[in-house]
RNA sequence: GCGGGCAUGGCGUAAUUGGUAGCCGCGCUAGACUUAGGAUCUAGUGCCGAGAGGCGUGGGGGUUCGAGUCCCUUUGCCCGCACCA
C-alpha cells in the first residue's frame, strides 16, 4: 500500500474537527498548559511558507505537552482591525468587513490543510462586537482609574475625587499631567467642567495635548512605535510632529514595573534588552537654572545624567516645542526666532533625522545663570533637543557631549574641558571616565564619585533633585481611521463621559464613505446618529494594539458575555506558559500587552503580573528567487553555467516551476505567453536556474504557498521540513532543495509498517538493540522539544529509522512507542498507522511513551556501532594512573562495561585525569 | 555611533556544552532493479595525497594534557536602537 498522504491527510483532518479532538475545558484534575501563537492580520494575500513556522513549532510542543499528560490551551484566532483592509476599503468601497471575512476564510482553509491541534471552539475575531465590547470596557476601566504612584499601582477615580473633597490634592503623589496643587474649599467651589479638566490629568485613560506623529497620508496619528526612521510603518510614509489632542494611555506610569518584572521572565536575552532600550530608564536630576532678559526672569529645570558636568555648562538649550520659548524670547531676537519656529515646525521627522551633523538653532535673547559657577550662559533654540524628552530643556556641555559639542562648533560656542587630560581637539569626550578639573569642588573626584557629589550639592542648595526620566512615553491611543473599535465616550458640555458597560458594545456605525469627512474630521463623523442620548459620540477608533492587548486573556473564557474572563478560567489559565511569534513585536504589542495585563491586574481582574512566562521569536523565512538568464535581443536562455558565454539579462522566474534549481522547461513556457516559444540553451540536458535570497514577495516570484507544498508532498511533510530547515529562532531562506529528503523519510516510515504490499507488524517482544534505539530516540526526542530544537528532532526520527531498518524491526512493541513520538510531528501519518496498529481513540490524545525496560549490567549486547566505532567516557582517574592501571580501571567500571560487554577493546585512548577514548 | 548575535564540507546544519569535528538531510559519484523515473535499494563522499600520511571549524595570538566551544585581537555578515541630554 501506498502512502497515500492526500486521502490520510483529508481524513484525518475531518474526523479531528468532527470530534472535535482538540477541545479543552477548564475542568480538569490536569495540570494546565497554555500555549499560545501570536495571531495573524488576516491579509489579503494569504498565507505563505514563512507563516506558519512558528505555529508548527507551537503545535508540536502543544502536542507534546498533551502527550505528556497536560490540559494544553492552544487557540487561534485574528487581529482583525487594522489598516490594510480599509485601506482597501477606500480604493474599492468594499465594507471592511466583508473583505476582512473574505480573508479569514482563505486563512482558516490553509491553516487547516496543515493539521493543527487548535481548539476552534474559542476562536475570537477582534473586529467582532461581542470581542471588542471588552477592549472597551478595558478601555472604561483605565478611564476610571489613576495612577498612585505611593503604591504604584492603579487605584479608582472615585477614591481620589473623595479624597480631593476632604483634603485637596496637597498629599496625593500620582502619575498625571500638569496639575497646580489645590486644597479641598478650592476643589469644592470648582465646576463641574474644571473638575473634569483636573480628573482628566490623573485618568490613566486621558485625552490630553502632546506633541504626536502625524502622518498627513494615512490621515491619523500614529504610536512610537508605528514610526520608524520618521516614516509609518505602514506604508512607508513621512511622519511631522503636532501638537493635538489626543487619547492617550499613560503606559509611562508603569515603566520601572515593566523594567522590574522583565527579570522573571523566561524571554531572550535579546528582546529583554530591546525592551529596556525601549524603556530608556536614566538616573540623573533636574536642576533649576535662572534664566531671562532685560523684561523678565523664570525659573527653567533641566535634566541631565551628567550632573557632574556642570561647571562646563557654557549654554543652554530648549526644544522648539517648549512652553519657555515664548518667554525666553526677546523682543530684538523675536523676528529670527519666529522664522526658526516656522522652519522647525515644517520638518518631517526624516529631515529632522538626517540632519545629525548639521544642526541648525537661533538664539533667544536671553541668559541664564549657571549655578555653579555663577557664569551667564546663552539659551539657545535648536531642534536637537526634544520637547517630548525630561524638560525639553538641557543644560549644553559641549567638551563631553557630542551634540552639544557640534552646536557649540557650529555657533562658535565656548567650551570647557572638564577632565584632565582629555583631548576635545577634534571631538568630545562622552566616556563616563577620567578625573575632574576645572570644577571646583569635584575637582580631583571620578566621575563615578562626582555624579552623586554634585547632585547632593543640587539637593543641598535646593536647586533640584534626583530623577529618574524613562524614554517609555505615554500611547497615543485615537486613530482618526473607521476599521477600529469606537470609543465608549459621549461628550456633554465639554466633558467627556464614559458609555455605560450594560451600553457596550458600542458598535461601529455604517458610513457612506471611508474616508474623514470635508471639515477633516474621522470617518465615523459621517454616521448618522453618532450619538448617545442626543449627545455626539468620540469620532476617532482605537488603535491596532488596543484588540491584541488582552486576547490571549479572552481565548480562556471567549464565551462569555458578563466579563473578559471569569475569575474561575483565569484563575485556572492563569498566563501563557509559551509565546511563539516574531520579534517585530518587541516594542509594540509585547509593551502594550504587559502594560494592559499590569492594570487588569491591579484592579483585581487576572491573577498575574505577566501575560507571557516564555517567549521564542522564530526567524523569519527569506524567500528563495530563481533567475533565468536571457540572451540580451532574443527568446533563448541560457542555463546558469554557460551564461558568462553570453550577454545576458536576468529575469525572475516562478519558484514553482523550478525544482533543485532545475527549471520544468514545459511549465515555463506555459508560465506566460511571452515565453512560450523561448529556446534553451541547456548544460547536460538541464536548464539550472541562478537564485538569490531576497524578501518573500509577489514581485520577487518567490513566494510558495503552504498549499502548493501540501499538495504535492503532504502536510506532514511541511511541518517536518519547516522543523529540519534550521534553528526555530534563526532566520533563513525558503529553499525546497531538501524537501525530498524529509518526504523521503515518512514513506520509509510508512514502508516499515507493510510487506509486500500488506499491513504487518509483528507482536514479537523486542530485543535489547531494538529497545535500545526506541529508549534513544526517546530521551532525543524529549529533550530535543523541550529545548525547541526541533530541527536535531526530525533528525533523531530519521536515526532511529535508519537503525530500525538495519535491524530489520516492525515490531510493535518499538513502531507504537515511535507513532506516538512522532504524533507531534507529523499527526496525519501517525495517527493513520496508529489506527492500523489496532488503537482505539486518537494517537494525539495517546498515553506518551515512558522508559519500559532499564538497563542493567547483566544486559548482554553489543553496543551499536554509530559513533564511527568509538566509544568514549568520563572515568574518574588521577594522572598517576599507568596505562595498565587505567585499562583495568575501564574494564572495572561499572558504566563503561554495561555498555562494552560483549564488545573486544581495541585500543584505549587516554587523557589523564578526565577522560578515556575507547575504540573496539 | 551604541547594544546584541553569527562565521564549521559544494549546500542546510550537528557536535554529549572543554574531550577523536562534520551526526542527519540535500547535492554529487558509482552500482542494482527498471521501457521509464523527480520511484526504490546498496556503496562512497571535508580537503591534499596513489599510499602511508598530512591539513582542516573566517584570520592572528593566548589559556589548557586537550579549543568549533573559553580569553584577547582582527576581518566579514546579520539584527535591534539611534539627536533620550
């Protein structure tokens, strides 16, 4: 019988999802173990090769850990909401919707051609409103909470406005906006519009004016990270900053706990350091600076690392964007200034990026006074300095800061070396190293020593104090897009108000069109009755991060519509014990994800600080291109060997057509019509294709479908060949050159179940050798998927094979324990041989193979020569030893001689102290 | 510029974690069975050499009885961050 993988496959496939095989519930006396693939943006173009290996990885530890005795949560479902299919949308005025639906389907088809063990019963859409009803409800809840920065962690808004009624806000430390402290009478007597204002500044879900991406072709704001090198992710377009007002989520609020918690977690070192640039913790302090001209004077605070560089102050400089720039100019500089203003406020931020050697900057007129030394130092403007950053203020350094250093060149700025010997000639000296000079009482400290000494002598003078500042800043959280979640807030009189949660969903609104309306306005400005009791609904929808914050939280309980989760299938769940996706997540949604988690957390929502205990970024997969070469003004081509005969031009050939290099000349010419009479100027009867590794794209004729592979070889085969093809975490190329080898090894596999043509295994009990191979590939094989090395796996499968032929074994008692192994691997052919076998219920569900037979002194055999016939061992002998002591040592000891009985030692290879080579 | 990672046959990779480098697979060579084979089986395959033997983990140096693995240095690739004061 042939192994026939198509009619294995589809059977297989339909009686798992008639029997819904892979359903799990929260009752269970089981342990529990979540493992979970980030989900896929149902695109339009399908999925490709390179998709699913992560969720092949995921499937074959969830089968493992199901093998293993576990209850296994592993779901799948689709981060719905998002840009490119409203964008789509615009084009075509096709409902997102409906071209959303069109794409899930494509992806459920090709996710379930290649056998995966989701539980389906707890798909969730994040476009659906029975789903979104909980992101704004998330949304609700951090509206109503504020940040207590005493307890660091979020506490209810009602808490604080009880206690502003008794005692003002003089005592409550939270992290907010800008508030001036108030007492009990004055909040009392405020209305209720200046209410909402102040509240507004504590709500850990706020709207509030900051400097934001703006992103004119997209039409909408974007998040930090949406922005990469001043142009949107999506798209690619340029990106200016703004000042708006904006949503925002005060994610800042939990940055040292997102540092803290990192520790415990079992993620790469990698993403933990992408994490933690990220979040761009810095020590230092603000210190006050006196500053003003001829009219007035103020008080400016700056922050800085280097407190200890302050007697090299020689000026000052502020973000164009800071609120001192209007009163730090003079009358006689406020023309230039204004001029400077214009051209800043015009920059993308590319430019504002490329400009790193130039720097441009105006001053403002005024001076300040450095403390230290009592100097009057200039304050400049320039846009090096970020208004979003500590003050938007710094003091400049210029002999050991570099881009203080190029300002201060440029300006013809003075600058002070400030440790001895440090050469400044040509560049500044940034290293945190030397000895002071030129700075009066730290003159003869470290570095090391002066940072603390000057920020005491701050402290000590009262003219700041220590801080630490975070890059981390707060999520814009409005999009001015349609396909989002709508935000549950009605404003009346100026004030926002939240939709009450018996209200939610909150759905999206038809439109006519989806784009913003004439007056700029978001597209759901357009819907008609975009109101809640006559008052007009937020405009704006959620961002894409808002859906993938909490859904891993939702697949626990994806049914229920009193709550996100029940505390019991939280409480059960708990976390994901394994995260399996990209690394392009590193800052966004794992950021996101964890900082949601921290809040549901501190509400008492879920009963973990982290949503993701583990985490494996899998590579990326490269797409593969092949190129024919055609002779320059004529329809021949020339194969990759004999091209440098020719002139030739290069031209992307289909993939697909093309095996080991080998171009299927029939199919190229029936590839287009242009090269249906082409020629071919072949080397030894073939036409071998050039190839390339470049990004898997339509334009590159590289990409393969996962259906095209299972057609031709299986969905077993896929899963193994995704799995040999290298390292999970590594990246590398699509390349189907070694297909055959892994297609290869399931038909032997299948072949050792049958002879001539008849299924046979033999109930014969197994031998030592052959109990040998199967306790080997065992213990391989353990190991091997708890370390996520599953390319050495498929390898020890085919060792194992290869010894099960030689010794010419189809006993059951070794070929079950193998299926079961296998099962995880490759589920159709195992779960086919296992019913041959005569087993009742799915092989999935199988009990997993345990050692049956341990090896004793008395076992006789000879030891399989795979080692190349050698055999080596860690004996523990001192190098007083002589050769014949050491020999005798050997045959004595106990290990070695359960191994080596009944093989003849040929010669003993001697290390003195550790080791002994033994060859026989 | 800063931070992290990698470098092993013609190719993808492996190496019991400091112990005879090259497992497994591809490809290739030869053979068997075949009308045929992108099927199957057998043998071989790091390099040089007829052979004995020698040389080999990007280059150079070091530690060690012993280094692909540890340390220093250098080169080349990949990834992340990038005016964050």
């Amino acid at each position: 019988m042939e192994y026939n993988f198509i009619e294995i496959e589809k059977k297989w496939q339909k009686f798992w999802a008639d029997n819904k095989t892979y359903k799990v519930d929260t009752d269970s006396h089981k342990p529990k173990f979540y493992v979970l693939d980030m989900f896929p943006y149902p695109s339009g173009a399908g999925l490709h090769v390179g998709h699913p290996l992560g969720y092949i990885a995921s499937d074959i530890y969830s089968r493992f850990k199901r093998l293993k005795g576990f209850n296994v949560l592993h779901p799948m479902g689709y981060d719905a909401f998002g840009l490119p299919a409203e964008q789509y949308a615009i084009q075509t005025g096709q409902h997102p919707a409906v071209t959303t639906e069109k794409n899930i389907q494509r992806y459920r088809e090709q996710l379930d051609r290649i056998g995966f063990s989701y539980d389906w019963d707890r798909e969730i859409r994040t476009c659906e409103p029975s789903y979104y009803k909980w992101t704004q409800w998330a949304f609700l809840e951090m509206f109503n909470h504020w940040f207590d920065n005493k307890t660091s962690k979020a506490q209810p808004i009602d808490m604080l406005i009880s206690i502003f009624e008794k005692e003002g806000n003089t005592n409550i430390n939270a992290c907010c906006g800008e508030v001036s402290s108030f007492t009990a009478q004055e909040w009392n007597s405020m209305t209720e519009l200046q209410q909402a204002d102040i509240l507004m500044q504590y709500r850990i879900a706020y709207l509030g004016e900051t400097s934001v991406n703006w992103c004119p072709e997209l039409g909408t704001v974007l998040a930090n990270d949406e922005v990469k090198e001043g142009l949107s992710l999506r798209g690619g377009f340029p990106v200016v900053q703004r000042k708006m007002r904006q949503w925002q989520l005060r994610v800042s609020a939990y940055a040292q706990r997102l540092l803290d918690d990192m520790e415990d977690l079992n993620w790469t070192d990698s993403l933990k350091e992408m994490q933690r640039n990220w979040i761009g913790r810095s020590q230092g302090a603000e210190i006050l600076f006196k500053a003003g001209h001829q009219k007035a004077s103020y008080d400016i605070t700056i922050f800085t690392t280097r407190a200890d560089t302050i007697f090299g102050a020689t000026f000052m400089v502020l973000a164009p964007e800071s609120e001192w720039v209007d009163k730090l100019t003079s009358d006689e500089c406020r023309e230039q200034v204004d001029q400077y203003l214009v051209l800043a406020a015009k920059k993308t931020e590319r430019e504002r990026i490329a400009e790193t050697k130039k720097m441009s900057g105006v001053f403002t007129g005024s001076y300040a006074i450095n403390p230290f030394t009592e100097e009057k130092i200039p304050v400049w403007i320039s846009d090096y300095v970020l208004a979003g950053y500590g003050t938007g203020a710094i003091m400049a350094v210029p002999a050991h800061d570099s881009r203080d250093y190029t300002f201060a060149k440029q300006f013809d700025l003075p600058i002070i070396p400030l440790i001895e010997g440090c050469d400044i000639s040509s560049e500044s000296f940034d290293a945190k190293e030397g000895i002071m000079c030129n700075s009066g009482f730290l003159n003869g400290m470290s570095v090391e020593q002066a940072i603390p000494a000057a920020i005491d002598e701050v402290e000590r003078r009262a003219l700041g104090k220590r801080k630490i500042n975070y890059r981390l800043r707060d999520a814009i959280f409005s999009r001015q897009r349609y396909w989002g979640e709508p935000f549950p807030i009605y404003y009346k009189d100026g004030i926002a108000n939240p939709i009450p949660l018996d209200s939610l969903p909150l759905e999206l609104p038809e439109v006519d069109k989806f784009l913003p309306t004439e007056s700029g306005e978001p597209p759901l400005a357009r819907a008609e009755k975009w109101t809640y009791n006559g008052y007009p609904i937020e405009t704006s929808t959620m961002p894409g991060f808002a859906g993938s914050s909490a859904y891993y939280l939702r697949y626990m309980d994806p049914n229920n519509s009193n709550s996100l989760v029940s505390k019991e299938a939280n409480s059960y769940w708990r976390n994901v014990d394994l995260y399996i996706g990209g690394t392009e997540h590193a800052t966004g949604h794992l950021i996101y994800s964890r900082f949601w988690n921290k809040f549901l957390y501190d509400i008492g929502y879920v009963c973990e600080k982290e949503p993701f205990k583990k985490l494996i970024n899998q590579g990326m997969i490269q797409g593969r291109s092949n190129f024919v070469y055609r002779v320059k003004g004529s329809n021949k081509f020339v194969s990759l060997n004999l091209k440098d005969g020719y002139d030739t031009t290069e031209i992307h050939v289909d993939v697909n057509i093309v095996h080991n290099d080998k171009l299927d000349i029939d199919a190229f010419r029936a590839w287009m019509p242009e090269y249906s009479s082409a020629e071919f100027i072949l080397e030894d009867g073939e036409y071998i294709c050039g190839w390339a590794v470049e990004k898997m794209s339509k334009s590159m004729f590289n990409v393969v479908n996962p259906d095209t592979i299972c057609e031709k070889y299986g969905a077993d085969t896929l899963r193994l060949y995704e799995m040999f093809l290298g390292p999970l975490e590594q990246s590398k190329p699509w390349d189907t050159n070694g297909i055959d080898g892994v297609n290869r090894f399931l038909k032997r596999f299948w072949r050792l179940f049958f002879k001539e043509g008849e299924f046979s295994v033999s109930s014969e009990p197994a031998d030592a050798k052959e109990l040998r191979v199967l306790h080997k590939l065992i213990k391989k094989i353990e190991s091997d998927i708890e370390n996520f090395s599953f390319n050495t796996g498929v390898s020890a499968f085919m060792i194992a094979l290869n010894e099960l032929y030689d010794l010419n074994c189809n006993k059951k008692e070794i070929l079950e324990p193998y299926t079961i192994l296998l099962s995880s691997f490759a589920p159709h052919i195992s779960e086919e041989l296992w019913r041959l076998m005569g087993n009742e219920g799915s092989v999935c569900l199988a009990e997993y193979p345990k050692y049956i037979h341990e090896y004793t002194v008395e076992d006789s055999f000879e030891y399989p020569i795979s080692f190349n016939g050698k055999l080596r061992f860690k004996l523990n002998l001192s190098l007083k030893l002589s050769k014949e002591e050491i020999e005798k040592a050997v045959r004595e000891d106990a290990n070695t001689m359960r191994v080596l009985n009944g093989l003849t030692i040929k010669k003993i290879i001697i290390v003195p102290g550790k080791i002994v080579n033994i060859v026989c």
